[in-house]
C-alpha cells in the first residue's frame, strides 16, 4: 500500500478501486481492492516507470482469484486524448490453462511491473488490470512524462 509520510499519501497519485470479486457480493461484503502506485508522479522520456499493482483483501477470509489463462495482470499507458501507447501484454503469449490464485484475509498479493518503453512527452494515464473472472478488478493513475 502506499506510504503515508506526516499524515499525507507520498506524491505519487493513487487510485482506489474497490471491487466484487466472483460474484461474492458487492465490495463491502468481499473487501478486494486494486491499488496501482508509481514510484514518481514525473519521468524524465529515458527513465523506466516502476510500477506496482496490489490486490488487497480488506477482509478476514481468503479471497480466490479464477483465471481463464497463465495472465494474472495486464497496464496500459494511455496519452491524455486516450490513445494507447504501451501495453504490458503485446507480444506476448499466455498459457490456455485454468488457475487461480489466493489472497489470504487481510493480505496484499503484489505485482510488478517496470516499463523501459520510450513514451511521448506529455500527461498520460496507467491503467491496471487484473483479469480474473467474474471480476472487473482495475484501478489507474495519471503520470507525467517530460
């Protein structure tokens, strides 16, 4: 989760989701959230993005996560006119196997992921997923790149 310094998230910008998972109910009752964090709010065109996708369960129970394919999360970067400019996923190709994964009540399982693509200049969007089924788990952030 992210770091809170003198009372006050650290400056990188966080969105929160908080999600149904499987059809257990709505958030309140599951209490899974997708967390997305950078580690700066601006880059400079060469420097690789750090980022880090957490789903965290809120709750005391496990949570299982079903998956239709080997992927487990995918981040777009998006321009400020919403046109995509990287994706984790292109180029690669995923197993066609069942799986799952589970969050244990009141755990955090992370994902990270560093982006070295050169992008554009300008304001953009990172937007996470985590594709498991019956679950729309996705949570964005916007960085700055210069």
């Amino acid at each position: 989760m992210p770091s809170r310094r003198g009372g006050r998230l650290g400056s990188v910008g966080v969105l929160v989701l908080a999600l149904a998972v499987l059809g257990a109910g709505n958030a309140e009752e599951t209490g899974v959230d997708l967390v997305l964090t950078a580690d700066k709010a601006t880059y400079a065109r060469s420097e690789p993005i750090v980022l880090t996708i957490a789903v965290v369960n809120r709750g005391p129970d496990p949570v299982t996560l079903q998956f239709l394919t080997a992927q487990r999360y995918d981040v777009v970067i998006r321009t400020a006119d919403q046109v995509d400019v990287w994706r984790w996923s292109d180029g690669q190709m995923f197993a066609q196997v069942l799986g799952s994964q589970t969050v244990r009540g009141r755990g955090v399982l992370r994902y990270r992921v560093t982006v070295r693509h050169r992008l554009p200049a300008g304001r953009h969007t990172v937007v996470a997923s985590v594709p498991a089924e019956g679950a729309a788990l996705e949570a964005s952030l916007p960085i700055t790149v210069r």
